[in-house]
C-alpha cells in the first residue's frame, strides 16, 4: 500500500480564475527492464533505470472555470499544434484518475506539451510525458486543497499517479537511479510507485548514455501489447526469477562501484527483453541488422580496449550506449568513427544521469 492518501479532493466553491502550472520532467532508460503487467498496471517484476538529463517533456495544465460538471472537458496542444490521438490519450487517462482527482470534472482542461528531443529521435516519450503531467496534477490539486506536502511525498504521490498513464513514468520523479516494484532488496519499495536508489557509488552519477538512432518510425508493436504477450509466456516464471535476481545484485553493484558486473546486468537485460519478445506467442523481431552489428561492435570494443562501455536496448532497435564520464574521448571515437558513420541514419543523441523534474512555473 502507499503511505499517503489521496484525499478525493472535489472543489468546494467554482474556481473564479484560471490556474496555471508548468512541469519539466524526464524520460528514462531502464537498466532492469520492466516487462509484463498484471491489475492495474503493476508490474510482474521489478525494475531500475538511470533518469535521463537532456530528453524531456515541457508540460503546462491550465484549469479554467467551468460552468457545469461533467465529464473530462480537455483541449490539448501538442508543439502548439491540436493532436487527436495524443489528445484522446490523455482524456481516457484523466477520465480514468477522477476518484483521485474529482476537481477534474469541475474545471475545463487545458493541456500544452512539447519535448525537448526531436519527433524522429525514436525515444519513447511516454515516460516523460505522464511524469510531467502526473506533477502537474499533483502541483494544481495541492494548491486546490491548500496544502503542503514535503517534496518526497509530493513526488511519491506524482509517482503513483504516473505510473497509471505509464508504467515506466513512475520511475522519471526521481534524479538518478530509480527502483520501482516490490523486492525484498530494498526496504520501501513497491509495485504502486518508485522510489530512488538510496546508495549510489559516485563513479555511476557519471553515466553518459548516447543513443544511436537506428530507425526512427513508430514501432510496429506496441509495449501495451508486448507486455500483454508475457502472459502466458513459456519463460514468464523464470523472467520474473531472473529479473529479480539482477535487480538485487544491481543494487549491491550500485553501491559498491562495480563497473564489470554493472555492465554485466545490463547488457544481460537488454538481450532478455528482445528473447522474450522473439520467444512470446506470435513472436516478433525489433532489433535490425544494424543493431545487431553495432552489439556486436560495442562488445568487441570493449575486449579490445578494456573500457567500460555497454549497450542497452528499449522495446525498439535504437541502442543506447552506456559509459562513463572519463572515457568519453574513446568512446566518441568509436561512436564517430564506427557507430554512426556506418549507420545510415547517422543520428546520435547525448544524453547523462539526471538531476529529475524541475517545476517551471
Ligand atoms: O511504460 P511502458 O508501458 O511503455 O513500458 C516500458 C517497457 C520498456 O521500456 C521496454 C522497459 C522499461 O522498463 O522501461
């Protein structure tokens, strides 16, 4: 359970004007990769992942004076241009958080989001857009209530409230390394909401992550639908073993510094999240020949050189490649001279261990 409530706050007289607040936050890579679902999105297994700095959401919410209540009235913009399909997104997910916030039936809702990543980048910006609307709900309800939450408890709440639009959202409210679901490894964790790494070696808060786009259109399968092929999934039982297992040897790593078995765990991961999907009824492939080649480049390099470079991969063919802020000249090379200059669509992005959301306004 949470240890906070939410207080089902209805407005008690009609807002005389409109409110406004805005929220930077976060997308994020998973280190331990969240894959499979059950009840309201709860997770099958725990998960960890590294807060990203430069790939973020921008979101403004205002809430206007409405003359009559009912269902959930939102107009949204997206890079200042109307989005239907984004638009409808996000109404079925205020629709369906109301028992948590009845205000949202009070007032009429005006949504404005951009991010701070190029469209065709390939990065999955659903984290970082619930994240920062999940704060904006959080902002506007306390300041309806008139109360005053200290800051983890107010970015508990918005965690939990991300976590409904989107899994992987849950773990954006934090800086750094953040753990979400329930393992004995950590006292405080839990499937309803994530909660930050508490011990992290200084070596890791200078993690570097460059993405090397491979293909950037829309991914042919959906993660609602790759989480839904883990049920039932012949190797289900042993994922949710496996995954556990390296979430708890990750947060020993975590602490201790261990770059080897860092690299290890996630690359471990990675390759894991694309066999499940191959594996899964009506299996499917997401990795392209491109990024099997730069796996096995990445991984040749570093027996070469001994460097402490690894990959990690989304539900997507793009590779995000990690390292470590005193190896960046080597790594540029092998990025420039090999990686990108190879690759056809010859895009990159730099991105590094993030500070979490910041409130704009
Ligand atoms: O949050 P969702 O439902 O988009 O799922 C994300 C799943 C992965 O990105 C593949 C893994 C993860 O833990 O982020």
């Amino acid at each position: 359970m949470t240890n906070f409530d939410f207080q089902g706050s209805r407005l008690t007289s009609a807002l005389s004007e409109a409110v406004s607040v805005t929220w930077q936050s976060p997308s994020n890579i998973a280190l331990v990769k969240y894959w499979g679902k059950t009840g309201r999105q709860l997770p099958v297994n725990p998960s960890l992942s590294m807060t990203l700095s430069n790939a973020c959401t921008v979101t403004k919410l205002t809430a206007s004076p409405r003359k009559k209540e009912g269902s959930v009235e939102l107009d949204l913009l997206f890079d200042d241009k109307p989005n239907a399909v984004f638009g409808e997104r996000m109404s079925m997910f205020l629709a369906s958080i109301t028992e948590y916030y009845p205000w949202l039936e009070q007032v009429s809702l005006k949504l404005e989001t951009k991010n701070t990543f190029p469209h065709s980048a390939g990065i999955a910006s659903s984290a970082s857009a619930f994240s920062a609307l999940a704060l904006c709900l959080c902002s506007l309800d306390n300041e309806f209530l008139g109360i005053l939450l200290d800051e983890s408890e107010f970015r508990s709440k918005a965690s939990y409230i991300a976590r409904l639009g989107s899994g992987s959202a849950c773990r954006s409210l934090f800086p750094g390394l953040t753990l979400w679901g329930l393992t004995k490894s950590l006292h405080g964790s839990s499937d309803m909401l994530a909660v930050p790494v508490p011990e992290v070696h200084p070596v890791f808060t200078t993690l570097r992550d460059t993405i090397i786009i491979v293909n950037s259109r829309e991914k042919p399968v959906s993660s609602t639908e790759g989480h839904s092929r883990m049920n039932g999934h012949a190797f289900a039982e042993a994922r949710v073993k496996q995954a556990k297992k390296n979430t708890s040897e990750l947060l020993h790593i975590l602490k201790t510094g261990d770059k080897k078995n860092f690299i290890r765990i996630v690359e471990n991961e990675a390759l894991t999240l694309h066999a499940l999907m191959m594996t899964s009824d009506n299996g499917f492939m997401l990795m392209e020949p491109e990024t099997v080649r730069i796996i096995r480049k990445v991984q040749e390099f570093r027996k070469e050189t001994g460097l402490h470079v690894c990959f990690t991969l989304d539900a997507g063919p793009n590779v995000h490649l990690l390292y470590f802020e005193d190896e960046i000249e080597q790594v540029n090379k092998l990025i420039v001279e090999d990686l990108i200059k190879n690759n056809k669509q010859n895009t990159r992005i730099d991105d590094f261990y993030g500070k979490g959301p910041v409130k704009l306004g």
